[in-house]
C-alpha cells in the first residue's frame, strides 16, 4: 500500500434506526487505569482522535473504566474539542 493511501474501514448497521460503526472498535479501557496506570488526558485524546481519523466510530467504554465515570469524561473531552460522536 503506497504512504497515505486510506483504506475504507468497513461499518455495520447497529438496531433498525440507521446508526452505523466500524466494524472494527477501539476498546478504552486501558485509557483509564483498569489494567496499567491511567493515561495523560493529552495521550488519551490524542488516542481517540487518531483512532476517530482512521475511520473507527466504534468505542468501547465503560462506567467502571477508571473513577468515577473517567472514561466516558474523557471521550466527552474529545467530543468538546472535535465535535466527532454527533
């Protein structure tokens, strides 16, 4: 594959509303501190904003990934910025 050439990431249909994702998602748990030390909020954007760029719009998240809602907080920091999850 030539240098900056994109490939098309294939999406499915999720229910009857027409939502669509990648089929391929991005799980963030390890973004806040289940299995490792929490990421730099920085690092993490940077993550989610990279993986968001490669064409996955299929994040895995919990409440229980780190205190106190952290991962849901941090995909919403994300969002503020980049306004990518409308």
């Amino acid at each position: 594959m030539d240098e900056g050439q994109k490939v098309e990431m294939p999406r499915v249909k999720l229910g009857t509303q027409g939502l669509e994702v990648s089929r391929l998602g991005f799980g963030c748990m390890g973004l806040t501190g289940i299995y490792n030390p929490p990421v730099p909020d920085e690092e993490g954007i940077s993550m989610i904003k990279e993986v968001f760029n490669n064409g996955i719009t299929f994040f895995d998240t919990s409440d229980v990934y780190g205190l106190n809602n952290a991962n849901e907080i941090l995909l919403g920091k994300v969002n503020a910025q980049e306004a990518i999850f409308s």
